[in-house]
C-alpha cells in the first residue's frame, strides 16, 4: 500500500492545495473533478494572510497572485448616511507579515491548478471524474468508486481519501447518511463584477449597509494602466423570512441584476452609484448564504473530510476558502509527519 496513491474527491480550492501539499511531501495523489473543463468560474474572495503564508510555503508567489488579483490595503465600515463607521489596515499594513490578498475566485483556481499539472503531471487531476462512494478496507486501505463523464464507472484503492468535494459532498453524504439537509438562514447573496474606478486606497474592502442589507465590494485586479479600471467584486444581500424555506430549484444561479437591483435602487452618494455598479455587470449570480450542521467526525479510517465537505462556512469574513488552504496544509503536516518528512509539516 505504501505506493499506492491518496484519493482526492473534488479539484476545488481545498482539493487542489491538498494536492500540490501531499506532492510538496512526497505522497503521490490524484485529484478526480467531476467537471469536464477546468475554467474560470466565480467571482472574487479573499485570501487572509495565514493563507497566503501557507501558499508562499507551496512556492506560489506574489507575482504569481498579483496576475490573479491585489493586495488588499484597508477594511471600511460605511454606514447608510454614506459616512465611515470604523476602517482599519489589512495585511502587512496591518502588521502582519504576509499580504492579504483579494482575488478572482476562478483564476486563483486555474493558478493552482497550472500548478498542480506543472508539477506532479496531467494525471494528476482526472476531469469528468466524481467520487461517489467509498469502502474502507481491512487492510487499512480504501477503494473509491469513481463515475465518468460517459457513464462508465471505475475502482481505485488508495492509502487513504480526501472528501474536499465541497457543500454536496458525497464522501459526507456516506460518512453521516443521517445528516440534516443543507440550512438556508434567510440571506441571499447576489454576486457579480463590475470594472470601475477603485475608491479610497485603490484596494479597499468596504461594507456598507446594515445586517438587513448591505453591500460589500472591492477590487480584485491591479488598475489596468490605459482606463485606470479594475474588477470591482460586489455583493449585495438582503435578509429574507425563511419560514417556508428555499422556493428556488438549486442553490446556485445566474440572473439579471433587474431581478434585484431595486433593492438598493437609492444607495447613491457622491462616492459611490451602486444602482450603476449593479447595472453594469457583465453577470450576477444568485446565492443563497447556507451551511450545513456540525457533524460529530471529519473522519471514517483512511477518510477525511476537508474544506466545506467537512465544515461548511457562510462566505463572510473570506472564511470558506482561506478555511480549505488552512485544512489541506494541516493534514499535509500530518501526514508528513507520520512519514518522516519535513516541508509543511516541520513547522505545523
């Protein structure tokens, strides 16, 4: 068993750090993405510096982050009348000695994995795989029953499996067949990207609004040089009566900002038009803010939960994929550990 390679459920943000982790150490490993074509989906999250140390320690560098996103510089708390409330430095302006770094969700993913096949090689990753069940053997091994794209199905043994295939997470789904559905506390999230003119530092989090409502947006690209524009991430939210629950059909979806726009309708100052940030997106998606209850193991044998498979996050505070790089590097340094090994695991 000692050559036989860990199983990673799910080619996300845990998945692939997990990765590029277990390869830093020496332990051979194969992402399967039930995905056919690896692109670059989502809109912008922030990295907190702890994740970017463990990032650094992956050899992914500022350069390397800097094409996928900025240093964030500042957070601001803006209330309705359009005056501040409180601000405060991030990253090393805050002290810190690594950045925090604000980012494209979908090319900071294409980065790792650019890295991921650069390094360990194209099997590395199996598109158009899923993960959908699992046995734990006698030897202390485990075989994962793969799906393919086509329909076909396969067995890999590994030494062990990494459940980092996120909220829907089918190794959980086995591990506590018993689990609560998925919880909808009554926010809704919409989502999109707008290129306009950066405010207060150039690379500032602001939240506005209150926990009713509110809107938070920053940029997540470097000033291009011709227009003086960046990628301005933005959410707005409404919290909403879940009594009857989620009427919609999925928990993900691209809309038009006409569908919630006039929610936010009179939030114009002379700082800041958020009917025309919201207006001149090139696409919003919809997004319920859910988690999942605890659970009482991350683990069954050779099986371990990561990331939102194991303790699903609502996206505040850049927790879910800071969370996920957190999570990948500790088991790294678990493992290495047990192995002899020193990377990651001689500092953890």
């Amino acid at each position: 068993m000692s050559d036989s390679p860990a199983i990673i459920a799910g080619g996300g943000i845990g998945g692939l750090t997990t990765a590029l982790t277990l390869h830093q150490i020496g332990v051979p490993c194969v992402v399967f993405e039930s995905v056919r074509d690896m692109r670059p989906l989502g809109v912008g999250i922030n990295l907190q510096p702890n994740a970017v140390r463990e990032l650094f320690d992956l050899g992914i560098t500022e350069d390397d982050l800097d094409r996928v996103g900025l240093p964030a510089k500042e957070w601001s708390l803006v209330g309705l009348n359009g005056n501040d409330i409180y601000s405060e430095p991030r990253g090393r302006l805050a002290g810190y000695q690594w950045p925090q770094y604000a980012v494209h969700r979908g090319q900071f993913h294409l980065l790792l994995h650019d890295k991921l096949v650069e390094r360990a090689g194209p099997q590395s990753v199996r598109l158009g795989h899923r993960v959908a069940r699992y046995r734990t053997n006698s030897d202390g091994s485990v075989s994962a029953c793969i799906e393919r794209a086509n329909g076909t199905t396969a067995e890999i043994t590994g030494r062990l499996l990494i459940g980092a295939d996120g909220i829907h997470s089918a190794v959980r789904a086995q591990m506590h067949p018993a689990q609560p559905p998925i919880h909808w506390g009554g926010a809704v999230m919409w989502r999109g990207t707008t290129w306009a003119k950066p405010i207060r530092t150039g690379a500032s989090f602001v939240g506005l609004g209150t926990h009713r409502q509110r809107m938070v947006f920053y940029p997540i690209s470097h000033p291009d040089p011709r227009t003086g524009l960046s990628m301005i991430n933005w959410i707005a939210e409404v919290t909403m009566d879940n009594s009857e629950g989620w009427k919609q059909n999925g928990w993900f979806r691209q809309v038009g900002t006409q569908e919630f726009a006039h929610h936010f309708k009179d939030w114009v100052w002379d700082w800041l038009d958020v009917p025309a940030l919201i207006r001149q997106a090139d696409t919003a998606f919809e997004n319920p803010m859910i988690d999942r209850d605890p659970v009482p193991t991350w683990r069954d044998g050779a099986v371990a939960l990561l990331g939102d498979a194991a303790h699903a996050m609502y996206p505040t505070g850049s927790n879910g994929g800071s969370q996920a790089i957190i999570d990948a590097r500790v088991l790294g340094a678990r493992h290495g550990r047990t192995r002899g090994h020193a990377g990651c695991a001689r500092r953890l």
